[in-house]
C-alpha cells in the first residue's frame, strides 16, 4: 500500500474524548472513528489488525475441533423467553420490533440461537461432542460507554458453544479451551493469565477470566512468575489427547493467579518471593461451563446408549476480539506511538522515502516496496523526513526500512526495529530477508 493513495487519517493531537493510551492511539494512527457513543468505524489501518487477530483466533479454534458457523445478529425474543432470560437480561438488551410486531433483539450473546440451532441437527449420543464457534458483531447497550473499543457498545467476539454427553466431557472440552486460548493470546505476542472466576449460581470452579498485563489494566492482579516462562505454543499437550489435557490443567493449578477480588492472602504467602508478580491486568476472554442451563428448558435432548433421554451439558468460550485490539496496545506502545506484534500489525514494515523524486531513492524503495507487497506501507509522500519518521512510531510498523539518499547511492538502506529502537545499515536483499525471516 502506498501512503499517499491511502485512507490512513493520522492525527498530530489527541482528541478531547480519549481518557486512555489505546484509545488516544487507535484515534491518532487513523484506526478507528467513533460513529456515535461507544460505536466505531474501522479504518483500513484497524481492520487489517482487526482481521489479522480474528485470522489467529480462528486457527487456535480450528486446531481444537471446534468447526465455525455464522448466527444472525438479530435473534427472536422468543428464543430468550424460552430460556427464561428475555426480561432477566437488563437494559443493556437492544430490544426492537420488526413491522410485524414482533419482538427481536440484537444479540449480546448467542446461547440460545446456538441450542435451537443444534437441538435441529443432533438425535442421538453418537453425534457427540461437538463445538460450535463463530466471530460476529455483539451489541450491548453500556449506560456510559468509555475507553474507546475497550469498553464500547458494539463489538466484535468470537463466541464458542460447547455440547457434551456429561460432566466428564464437558470438563475435556473446557480444557481444550483453556489450552487454545493460552496458545492463542501467545501468538497474539500478549502475556496472559487465566483466573478462576465466579460461577454463579451454577457452582464449582470450572470459569476463568484470562487477564492481558498491561501498567494501565483495570484489574489488580497476583500471580506466580511460571505463568510468564512456559512456551504454550512449544507445549508438549496435544490438545486432542484427554490425558495432556489433564496432565495441562494440574500444571495450570499448580501456579497461584488471581484478581484483587479473589485474591488469597495465604496461599500467596506460601509462594517464593522471587516468583511472586503484582500487577495490572486486562480482561480479554471468558470460558465457562453451565451445565444444562439452557438445554434443559430449551427442550435439547438425545437418545443415549440405552435409548434413554440425555440432556446435553454445554459451556460457552469468549474472546474479544475488537477489545483485543486496544489490550494490545495498552500492552505494547511508549510515547511516540503503538508497538505492534509483528502477527498483528496492520503491515509488517514501513518504507521511508526521504528524498522522493532522487533516483536511487525511488529506485530502492520501489524494489522493497515489490518485494514486501502487501505487508508494507510505503510512505511516498512529498513529507519532510521528521513527519515520516513520527508517522511510522505512531502507526507502530513493527520494521522501519529508511531510505536516503546517501545510503541508497551505496545500495544500502537503514533497518529500525520498532520495538527495540535497535538501527542497523543493511543491503537492501539483507534488509529484506531480515523483514520477511
């Protein structure tokens, strides 16, 4: 992409509006624009990262077994009146009415479409387990919407839904996903932590919050150092055999983490102080095991073995994905911008021109640019080199590929990495392949 023919609407000041770092940020590198309170366009720059996280999610959930459909965002009050949860929910509910009176909603969640849905395609216990997932736009009407995609009104989530024969299963397939989410959040380049959440009135301790640290987290948190120094991606746990899965969760247990909320005094006494960690954290996924909640009154049942009647246990697996956005960069930016991972950045690296119109500087930078395709942004425009270098800062590149004219008519270019500041003098097939290793 080159930047003079692109929608990347940087901005020098930071709006009024904007009380947080990613909020600012998302704002000033032309990611977003808010259309009305807690309700944001997505600008090509945003988008890309935004697809770029669902596209990681999506692995992780494929690589469990779990398959990908798509629900509507409009679903019939009826489904929620059935699950006795229709008047329960709170106005944070968008209820609407279609010309024919009658009462829909836009979806804050899918727990009951996903049971209607599976109730009409599944008879028996052989069609078991199974685990449904897709990433769609939520709506939940907030009372005061702030922090921008942190804490707004719409908001994209991949939302999972789990069916299993009972308990036993259930347990397997809330293991699967714990396991997914920690591979996922690591490929996300984040550090996260799975707490125990409260279950409600369901009881027992299958629910976990996974927080994201970050300085500006909105959550105190406690937790022991191993979290930080295991390789879940390099993890021994094959996530389809039950007894890693198994072997994984004892590790997970072992290793004291919570919120301030939970937080338990004596047992963080008994941990070594040189593993002990305290900090600040970000909520950005949920998993959670209900039981037959919603299959018992929805109806949902199967022939078992014995031809008798089984109520299929469920639980349901979060991931903010829109919310993922702004936890990276409260996780990763400094004064002079955003810090992308490289698995989420918009576009790998960023192409400085700083002498456009000299002929060794256009020459190299259009072979770069050739080489790199779509994961670079060209900077092309007729700027004087200061604002081309805070426009890559800002926007995060996580590689700056300098190109000037004293170095150019040596064939050589100036190679900056964003998250370290680190600057080395390369030959443009060396820059390259740094870029693209």
């Amino acid at each position: 992409m080159r930047l003079s023919r692109s929608f990347v609407p940087t901005l020098k000041e930071t709006p009024n509006e904007a009380q947080i770092a990613s909020h600012r940020l998302m704002l000033r590198a032309g990611l977003i624009r808010q259309t009305a309170a807690g309700i944001y366009a997505w600008l090509p720059a945003g988008w890309r990262v935004l697809q770029n996280i669902a596209q990681i999610v999506r692995e992780e959930q494929d690589a469990s077994g779990a398959q990908e459909v798509l629900m509507p965002t409009i679903q019939s009050a009826d489904l929620w009146r059935q699950s006795g949860r229709y008047d329960g929910y709170g106005q944070e509910m968008l209820r609407l009415k279609d010309r024919h009176e009658r009462d829909l909603l836009y979806g804050p969640t899918n727990e009951e479409m996903i049971t209607e849905i599976f109730a009409s395609g599944v008879k028996s216990y052989r069609d078991f387990p199974q685990n449904l997932y897709h990433i769609q736009w939520k709506f939940r009407d907030e009372v005061r919407p702030r922090f921008g995609v942190m804490r707004g009104r719409e908001f994209l989530m991949k939302d999972a839904y789990s069916f299993d024969l009972d308990y036993e299963g259930a347990v397997i397939a809330y293991r699967k996903m714990m396991l997914a989410y920690m591979r996922t959040f690591q490929r996300l380049g984040l550090k996260a932590i799975p707490m125990v959440a409260d279950t409600g009135p369901i009881g027992g301790d299958l629910s976990h919050e996974f927080i994201v640290l970050a300085p500006t987290g909105e959550s105190a948190v406690y937790f022991d150092s191993d979290f930080e120094n295991i390789d879940w991606l390099k993890s021994e746990y094959d996530i389809n055999n039950p007894a890693d899965l198994e072997a994984f969760t004892t590790q997970m247990t072992s290793m004291y983490a919570a919120t301030d909320e939970k937080h338990d005094t004596k047992t963080w006494a008994t941990i070594p102080d040189a593993r002990k960690r305290e900090g600040r954290g970000i909520e950005v996924g949920h998993i959670f095991y209900f039981g037959t909640k919603y299959s018992a009154p929805m109806g949902l049942a199967v022939t078992g073995p014995d031809g008798s009647k089984i109520t299929p246990h469920m639980g349901s697996y979060g991931i903010g994905v829109s919310r993922l956005v702004g936890a990276i960069i409260e996780a990763s930016h400094d004064d002079a911008g955003i810090i992308w991972p490289d698995s989420v950045a918009p576009w790998k690296a960023g192409i400085l021109n700083l002498k456009m119109g000299d002929a060794a500087c256009d020459a190299i930078c259009e072979q770069v640019y050739k080489a790199l395709g779509g994961n670079a942004l060209y900077d092309d425009r007729g700027e004087r080199a200061g604002a081309k270098f805070a426009d890559a800062d800002l926007m995060g590149h996580p590689w700056q590929i300098i190109v000037g004219p004293r170095g150019a008519a040596n064939g050589m270019v100036e190679l900056k990495r964003r998250a370290t500041g680190e600057r080395s003098e390369l030959s443009v097939a060396d820059a390259i392949a740094r870029v693209t290793g």
